[in-house]
C-alpha cells in the first residue's frame, strides 16, 4: 500500500474484480465483508458503487454486500 498510488490500488482491485464470476462474487463479497467492522462495510459498498456504476451485475452483488 505504501508503494502504490490509490489509482494504482484501485485499478488492481478493479482487475481483480473482473476477473472473478459474478456468481462467486456474490457468494464471496458479502462473506469476506462480514468479517468487517460497519465502518469499513460500509467504505467497501462505497467503493464498489464508485468503481462499477455502470456494471449492473456488479451493483446487483454490491447490493447484498449491505
């Protein structure tokens, strides 16, 4: 995290996500948030919202993450 730029970050989690089926996606994103305070739950649909706001099928999933 100190070597990378935040864009850098992101692109990386962007190409992460892309590369994962949605049908995977759902069943992992709301697990691995869960394990999160409400706090950083919340920066996560955030996030996800900012970086996919023109993927249905991505908001569809970021929408059982809340």
């Amino acid at each position: 995290m100190e070597k990378l730029s935040t864009e850098e970050q992101a692109s990386l989690v962007w190409q992460f996500i892309c590369s994962v089926p949605i049908m995977l996606l759902e069943e992992i994103l709301p697990w691995m948030v869960s394990f999160l305070s409400a706090s950083k739950q919340s920066e996560v649909t955030q996030c996800l919202n900012e970086i996919a706001p023109m993927e249905k099928a991505l908001q569809e999933v970021s929408h059982k993450v809340q």
